[in-house]
C-alpha cells in the first residue's frame, strides 16, 4: 500500500491558515488550498505583502470581507491582536489572547458590512429570539405562496412556448435541419417571466422595538420563498442582513441576525442610512424595477429633508414603493410628522405594518393581476 | 481530458515576476498597482482565468486588454447581458446552409455537422485557438445565474461538450479574464475556479499619472487637480461616482475650455458634464462644486 504523500513542513502555516479561514465561515476549497500553495512557490515569497497577494488572490474574500480577512492573516502569520500599528506580536504564549481579540474585532468588522459606523448614542443590544410556535405555520405558508404571488417581468432569456409566442427561428431551422425539410409546426418561443427583486428595509430603532421581531420572522420567510431578495435594516446605520437570513431554520437565522446587526432600538437615522443605500452602486442597482417596502413608523430623527430626498430616489427606481406603518394600525391614523407628509406623494401604498398577517397577505397580493403601482404618475410630477 | 495546469512557453516567458508584469503594463499605457501585477502574474503562471471585480471605470476592461497586448495576442470579448445564452457564447449551427446543402446534396450523403456549418462564438474560437487569444468575459455580473453554470464547464477544464461533435478540449490553457461591477454576488463554484482581485479607485498620485498618460495635451499641474477634486468627489453619496475614464475625459475637456478662453476654475465647472453625468448628482453637486474645484487647485 502506498503511503499517503505528506506536506512539507513549511507549508504547514499556510495550510493551517486556509483552516483558520473555513472556521470563519469563508467557503475555502481544497483546490484553493493548492492553488495558495502553488502562488507562495512562484512568488518566493520575498516578503509578507507577497504572502498576503497570494492569500488574496487564490482564496478571493469578497469585499465585504476584506477587513475580516486582512485581520486573519495578521492574526495567524504574525500573532497581532488589533491592527497594523501595535507592530508584529509574535510568540506563542500570547496567541490564545491574540485570538480572543481579533476575533472580537473581526466581529465588528463583519457587522460594519455595508454600512457606516454607528455613533456613541446608539444603543448597542444584543437580542434573544424566542422560538415562537405562534404564527410559525402561517409564515411556512406565505413562504410557500410566496413564489408564485410576487410580481414578475419579462426576462430577456426566451423558453420554449406551445402557443402565442414569436417565431423561434433558431429551433424551427434546427427541427428541419434534423427532419430532413419536413417541419410539422412552426416551434415558437416567448420571453421567461422572473420575479422582481423584493426589497426589504426594516427600522429596528427603539420606537419599533415592538414589531423588530415579527418583521424579521417575515423577512426570513421571504429570503428563503424568493429568488431575488435583499433584506436591510435601518437604525443609526445601515446593515445588510441578507446573507444572515440564508439558513433554513428561522431560529438560528435570527440568531445569526442579532449577531451581525450593531444598533438594535437605538435612534433613527432613515434618511443617512437609505442614502447611504442608493449611493452603494449594487444595492442601487438592485433596487431598480424592485418592489420595495419599507417597514417602519417614519419617525425621523435625523433631517427629514434628507429622508425625502432619499425616499424619492428610491421611489425613482422602484417598480412599487410601500411604507408600512404600524401607526396605521388605527383606523383614525393620519400622517402629521413632516417627513411622512413629505414621502407620502412618491409612496405607492401604506398599510398597516402592526401585524405579521397584514404584511403578509399585503406581500402575497403584490403580484395579484391589476397590482399596480398606483403613484407612478404621481412620481413623475413630483420629480419634475 | 483534463489540461495540464502549466502555461504555454510563450505566457510563461513573459510572466517572469510581478515587477516585471506591472512594468510591461507600463509600457503599454496601464499602470497597475503591486496587487494587480502580482494577480496577473499568478493567473498566468497557474493558468487559471482572472476575475477582476470593482466599481464602473476602474479599468477592468482596460486591464484585460493590456494583458492581450502585452501578450501580443488577439482580445476576443463577450459582453454579458441578461438573458445571453450558449448560441451566443458557445457556438451555433448555421442552419440554412446545412439545409441548402441538404438540397445540392439529393440522394447523396453529406455530413452537416462538419466545421463549416459551425458558427464558433467567443469561447469556442479561444478554444479553438488558446495560444492566439485572449478571452474577456466582460461584465459576468449582468448574465444570469444559467450562464454562469454554462461557463463552469469551460473556466475548470477548458473544454465544450457539442451534442452532434462530442467535447473539444483547448489544446493549451487559454488566457481569461472575467470582469464583474459587482452588481450581484457570483457563484462560490465560479469564484473558486478563479484568481482573485478587487480593483479600486487609484489614489490621487496614481490617477494623476494615468490622467497624464491617457489625455492628449494636459498639464501636470492640471492632471494633480484633476485628481484630487475627482477624489473628492467620489467620497460623496452619488448615484454614479465618475470612473477613470471620466476623469480624463473631465481634465481633457477643460483644457480645451482653457485653452479657448475660459480661465481655470471657470473651465472645470463648464465641463462637469463629461465628469458627471447623472441629473441627481449634478445636483447634488452644484452648490459644492466651487469649493471643491478651488481646493483641488489650491
């Protein structure tokens, strides 16, 4: 039987640091791995930046988690607890301490992910979620509708269609090609439908403290029954919790959540953190033709002209803006404040945000026949 | 087959370091920084396509066809956009003439799936020919997630299956750059099969040099200022930062202006259209954009 080959010795580090980098959640492949080793060989390496390119490279973090990442490497090549300045900290007797910090730290970076810095004043919370049987089986069931009821457009991909659809050159020329001239029918195609993208933004400052956990419970549900959804929220900063809203069940979802969102029940700053939104060129890009909804009481603490103007840019791009309130709740509600005065003409709709049920069927209705947005040429006036 | 990992002789003669990569960029107009030599050096020795991702105007482009220059080798480009599909990437059967040669042939046999029935498109013409080309896939983040597992099968082993031909094989590992303004996550599978690099915006001295290399006739003094106010500007909430190329076109446009009267801060402000160009953002910029053009002068 032949031994199975063993690494050199000096390749056990960078080994070890790609392991480093899979406990942290990066997805590192085995070939990854080899390619990392491959770069270190061809580069020398003459120095640590060498090291680092070739780290970079091969294992690719995305820019979200380039800080993460850049803290890792400190970490395990030169033993550095937090940052650049404090100079190499080598030794293996300091490691375990070193760990603890930077692993803190790389924590903060990754909750800093598309968004700015919060200030003093907000209240830093972590959260508990109870696992609520309540509702569990009306969400399970939106999640399931949800596929079929969000609104749709026509993708630029055609498919195969038996009836009323253009002429599909390519595959009727193929079918006679292949039957020798004898064409039965005309083979005919039409454009693929695909669901808009479905933006959610959720204030989490402490005046929704109440509603903060049905709404991400819902956001859960939508992120796992859409294909395109992008879920934010809105406090005294903006945070993208998309990516932690991926695991299937909702508890450690939520969980995940409460780790990587910063400013739970603090102030509202809706105006800086939605500009901040539209200014990030993929999440602009995302928003366009979405059906957005904006889930909070629109109580500005910020500049509510910055919030209009931030509303408005959104609104010029969505397919159907919405702001649910759960103000609305009641039936005498009317909108006093000046900033929801100011976004009400670019609001398409708004509805009672109070209830998970309210949100939902409003959702599923979304892309019920005649669903249109209703202000569009409203918008449009407004803009001009 | 699987390809071997190595490069041909020719790319391997020229990536002899990273230094030496940035300086050969160099001399054909592409300043790269340590990062993105080092990146393109590794692609080339390990023979594995480039993905390079950032902002509009960064020079991804610009990038890949640098490398096919200093490579001296063909560029051969595949826009991405949604909906694009295997015909348009892979190859397509010409179909009328394999029905008119049917009709010549009558009683006679003829083979309609020999190569001159076949229309090869961007990535079967580099397969065809690896050590002639260079393959940008440019903008993969506009196509959708169909087309991207369509270009697994060829980023991992340089291979097309044809249903009527049987899988060709690239006879060398092909050159390929993959470009992304990040407007969607890619896959991890396709990720993984690349080498990886973020291009951002250049600092002010970097952007300088490249304003001086790529604009005609614009001084230094005015390429600093160019730069600096572009800096500036870029570091506020717009809907559409001003790229690279946008810079030079700004710092060209207001030495003409200059040029033909209009005294220098007077000649940036009138020439902001070809630096911004979204109403919102000019806008936004307007009441500031004295102040900003003053400083980057001062």
């Amino acid at each position: 039987m032949m031994a199975a080959p063993c690494l050199p010795r000096a390749a056990a580090p960078l080994v070890a640091f790609a392991e480093l980098l899979r406990q942290s959640e990066f997805p590192i492949s085995s070939e990854q791995v080899t390619d990392f080793l491959k770069a270190v060989a061809l580069l020398g390496p003459r120095s640590m930046d060498h090291l680092f390119d070739a780290a970079r490279a091969t294992f690719g973090p995305s820019p979200d988690r380039r800080q993460e990442f850049a803290l890792l490497f400190r970490r395990h090549f030169y033993g550095e607890v937090d940052g650049p300045d404090d100079g190499v900290k080598g030794g293996m007797a300091r490691r375990g301490d070193a760990d603890d910090a930077v692993a803190r730290r790389a924590r903060d970076v990754r909750r800093e992910k598309g968004g700015t810095l919060s200030s003093a004043d907000e209240v830093l919370a972590a959260r508990d979620w109870d696992d609520d049987d309540e509702g569990r089986g009306a969400l399970s069931r939106f999640r399931r509708l949800l596929g079929r009821s969000l609104p749709v457009r026509a993708s630029f991909r055609t498919v195969p269609a038996r009836a009323r659809g253009q002429l599909d050159l390519r595959r009727s020329l193929r079918t006679l090609v292949r039957t020798d001239g004898d064409i039965p029918r005309p083979r005919l195609k039409r454009r693929k439908r695909v669901q808009r993208n479905l933006l959610l933004l959720i204030d989490i400052s402490g005046s929704m403290k109440l509603y903060t956990a049905d709404y991400l419970k819902v956001a859960h549900a939508i992120v796992q029954g859409a294909d395109r959804a992008e879920v934010f929220t809105l406090g005294t900063r903006l945070t993208r919790i998309t990516a932690a809203l991926r695991p299937a069940s909702p508890i450690q979802a939520l969980e995940r959540v409460s780790h990587c969102v910063a400013d739970w029940d603090g102030g509202t700053r809706i105006g800086s953190s939605l500009g901040a939104l539209v200014a990030t060129p993929r999440f602009a890009a995302f928003a366009r033709g979405a059906a957005i909804l904006i889930l909070s009481d629109g109580l500005e603490r910020g500049s509510h002209e910055e919030m209009e103007r931030a509303i408005r840019q959104l609104a010029r791009r969505a397919f159907r803006l919405t702001l649910a309130t759960p103000l609305a709740a009641d039936p005498q509600f009317q909108p006093e404040t000046a900033a929801l005065r100011g976004i009400l003409p670019v609001l398409d709709d708004l509805i009672d945000g109070s209830s998970i049920s309210s949100l939902t069927r409003f959702i599923l209705a979304l892309g019920a026949p005649g669903a249109v947005a209703r202000n569009k040429g409203k918008r449009e006036q407004c803009d001009r | 087959m699987r390809l071997e990992a190595a490069p041909d002789e020719g790319v391997a003669a020229r990536a002899v370091s990273p230094e030496r990569i940035a300086a050969e960029l160099a001399s054909v107009s592409y300043i790269a920084d340590q990062s993105l030599a080092t990146v393109i050096f590794l692609a080339l020795r390990l023979g594995k396509p480039v993905l390079l991702e950032g902002a509009p105007g960064v020079g991804k482009t610009e990038a890949a066809k640098a490398i096919a220059q200093i490579l001296g080798r063909d560029l051969v480009r595949l826009q991405c956009y949604e909906g694009i599909d295997a015909a348009q990437a892979l190859y397509e059967w010409n179909y009328q003439r394999q029905l008119l040669a049917i009709r010549q042939a009558g009683e006679k046999d003829v083979d309609i799936y020999d190569d001159r029935f076949l229309i090869a498109r961007p990535l079967l013409k580099v397969l065809k020919a690896p050590q002639d080309s260079v393959l940008v896939v440019d903008e993969i983040d506009r196509a959708d997630h169909e087309f991207e597992a369509l270009l697994l099968e060829f980023l991992s082993d340089f291979q097309i299956s044809i249903p009527e031909r049987g899988t060709l094989c690239a006879t060398s590992r092909p050159v390929v750059v993959l470009t992304s303004n990040r407007t969607r996550d890619l896959a991890e599978a396709l990720r993984r099969r690349c080498v990886y690099h973020y291009i951002e915006y250049p600092d002010a001295a970097r952007e300088a040099a490249i304003i001086m290399l790529q604009a005609g006739d614009v001084a230094e003094a005015t390429a600093r200022a160019v730069a600096r106010a572009v800096r500036d500007i870029r570091a506020r909430p717009l809907a559409k930062p001003p790229g690279i190329a946008e810079a030079i076109e700004w710092a060209n446009a207001a030495t003409v202006l200059e040029k033909g009267g209009s005294p220098w801060p007077e000649a940036f402000r009138r020439a902001i259209g070809m630096l911004v160009k979204d109403e919102e953002d000019l806008a936004t910029l307007g009441p500031e954009l004295g102040d900003i053009v003053e400083a980057a002068l001062s």
